[in-house]
C-alpha cells in the first residue's frame, strides 16, 4: 500500500452543517467543519513538488501575462506574449514524462481546435501525468480524462457571474468524482482580500480565498490551483502572503503560481507554505524564454523528494 504523506489533513468527513456562507459568495445555504480523516489516508509527507505548466494559445505552447487575455475579437491588440515555442505541447509532455515530473497543468487559454488539439496531444503524450483545464465542463471532462489527463482543473464554469454555482460544481463531481477535480481558485487582491477571478483573471467574483472557503470547497475537489495574478508572468518574484494563507489553511493539495524568478524563491515557497505547498513556475525558466535553468528546477525538486518521509 502506498501512502501519500502530506502536511495536512483530509477532509473528507464533513460533520454538520453549520452558518451560510451568503457573505462569502458562494450560492448554498450550508457550511461544514472538518475532522482529519481516517489512518488510511495518512498525510505527513513535507516535500514540496515542482508542477510543470504547458500553457497553449492557439495551438502554440506560450507564456503570456494571464491579466492580458480577453474574449475580444481585435485581434488580441492588448495581450502581451513573454515567449512563443517552437516545439509542441506533445514535445513537454514528453519531456517532463522523461523527468518524472507529475501533476503538471496543460491549460488552454482558448477554446479554439488547435489548442484542444495541442492539448490532447500532450495528455496522450504523458497519459496520467498531466492535469488539464480550459473550457471544461461536465459534458466534455471524462472525454480529456479519456485522453489521458489525470484531473480537469476548473474555473469559469463553476465560478459564473460573480458567484459560484454550486449546482454546476456538484454535477462535475457526480460525472467525474472528486479525486479527478482540481479547482482553480486564482485570485487577486481587492480592499486588502484576495478575491478569486474568472473569464481569464478580467472578472472579481465576490468568492474570497480564505479559510472559510477553502475548508467549504475541499469537500469537492482533490486539489487546488492558485495564480497569484497580481504577479502571475511579470517575473516580479512571489506573492508571499497569499503562499502564506495557502499554506496554512488548505486541507487539500495545492498549487502555488506567479512571480518566480529564481531558485531561491522555490525556497520561499517552501519556507512560507509550510512545507505544505506545490508550486508552478512558467515564464521564468529558460524552456520558455527566461533565465532560470530549467535543470536547476528539476534538480531542487529532485533534493525536496528525498526529504519526503
């Protein structure tokens, strides 16, 4: 039997239902409280992950500035590009599968067939490897998990119209089940809060990041993913206070990215999270253009698994 040992308890075993969450955004009449789970699911392991990221647009695997996308039809006059590859998102995929780097992100900042193509590619390049989000919902999210992808990552779909649907969150878990559900929770700060945004980080919804909400959504999901945005592609070093809040309050896995620009600030993850804490680097790391060896970071993640008890 293999135990996954994590820093944090599980929190499967929601008890009864406690105030509403109205003032925290989220469309339900009902909170829980969590108690740690029982001794088959131990979590003690402190080793923090790398995630590699395949993000694609229009079919080619890019670094773009996420606080630039938009649904407008000009032609994308305002979105900045940090780097456009030459190689595939079949040829990362391949690469990471050779590295031995597990829950990577293939995010399509579109829904055009060329993206959906180029994504497919790399799930069936590295099948159970790789985690997908971009345009899914529960009609289409066993068909990527067919295709190879370990877990769907969600965001829009269920965080509509400034609140969250739970009807819509519930459905995805009936149709795939919890463990295949990554829920990305990206946020940026609004009067001193972080507030989780949607439609390609342009809309607030009125749903906090905070403890409240995720002990509420751990219910539904197997991990989070959580894009500083107020950093995420500037190279501007990390978000520390949202690491912090992650750390300390997630009961599930979790994902940190934005702003690392060097190693040391893998290290500052580590140390801010808690041990607790994953985390994604994308435009830094010099496959995508930047100036931080690529090996370096999969050496560090190399040490922090030999830590792993």
């Amino acid at each position: 039997m293999r135990l996954d040992f994590r820093c944090f308890p599980s929190t499967t075993n929601p008890i009864a239902p406690l105030n509403p969450l109205s003032s925290n955004g989220i469309k339900n009449k009902i909170r829980f409280r969590f108690t740690p789970s029982p001794t088959y699911r131990l979590s003690v392991r402190c080793a923090v992950q790398f995630r590699p990221c395949i993000d694609i647009h229009k079919g080619k695997v890019k670094q773009i500035v996420g606080s630039t996308l938009s649904d407008s039809k000009d032609g994308g006059s305002a979105l900045v590009t940090n780097f456009e590859s030459d190689k595939s998102a079949g040829e990362y995929a391949r690469l990471y599968r050779e590295d031995e780097l597990t829950g990577g992100h293939v995010i399509m900042l579109g829904a055009d067939p060329l993206s959906r193509a180029a994504a497919i590619a790399a799930l069936r390049e590295y099948p159970g490897g790789l985690q997908v989000g971009g345009g899914i919902t529960s009609d289409n999210a066993s068909s990527y998990l067919e295709d190879g992808a370990s877990h769907v990552i969600i965001t829009s779909y269920v965080f509509n119209d400034g609140q969250m649907d739970l009807d819509r969150l519930k459905d995805l878990v009936h149709a795939i089940g919890k463990n295949r559900l990554v829920l990305d929770l990206s946020c940026r700060k609004k009067d001193g809060r972080y507030m989780i945004v949607t439609d390609r980080w342009q809309k607030f919804s009125n749903v906090l990041v905070n403890e409240e909400t995720l002990e509420f959504l751990a219910v539904y999901a197997d991990e989070f993913l959580v894009h500083g945005v107020d950093v995420e592609g500037k190279r501007l070093g990390i978000d520390d206070e949202l690491v912090t809040l992650l750390g300390r309050y997630s009961p599930i896995s979790v994902t940190y990215a934005g702003g690392v620009t060097v190693v040391e600030d893998l290290e500052r993850i580590k140390v801010a999270g808690m041990g607790r804490v994953d985390v994604t680097v994308g435009s830094a790391l010099d496959i995508f253009g930047g100036n931080l060896a690529y090996k370096d970071v999969v050496a560090w993640h190399a040490r922090q698994q030999k830590l792993a008890i």
